[in-house]
C-alpha cells in the first residue's frame, strides 16, 4: 500500500491494498478507518471523484464494514 495524500477537508489520505481489497482512509480529525471488501474499481472511483469526503460518506461508509485502526484525536 502506498498513502495517496489528497486535497480535502475532511480526509488526509488513503491506502489501498488491492490484494486484501482494503482502503484505509485517514481522515482530517486524525481517526484511521479501513474499510473491507472494497473492490479496485470504488478505489479508482475514489481517486477520481471531485470531493472525496462526499465520496467516502456516500459509498464507502454506507457499503462496507470497517475496522477502527486509531481513534479521532481531539
């Protein structure tokens, strides 16, 4: 996996790792999610979308099971 750093307010950047279809997504309030059973093509979608953060609350988040890797900093 290799971070893509991506202009947006609300995420930082993400990782995909193909192999194991899982996204991790780093959001700007600090918390680290990855998301699993993420297909290559919803990756690309991601990369290609005009706001990611719109993206990710509209697809990633209402589609796939996700695991909490570091909680929101406050």
């Amino acid at each position: 996996m290799a971070r893509e750093y991506v202009d947006s307010t609300s995420i930082d950047w993400f990782d995909f790792d193909a192999r194991a279809r899982a996204l991790e997504i780093a959001y700007a309030s600090g918390g680290v999610y990855r998301y699993w059973d993420v297909p290559p093509r919803v990756c690309d979608q991601l990369r290609a979308a005009e706001s990611k953060g719109r993206f990710v609350n509209e697809i990633i988040k209402t589609r796939y099971r996700y695991t909490r890797v570091r909680p929101p900093q406050r």
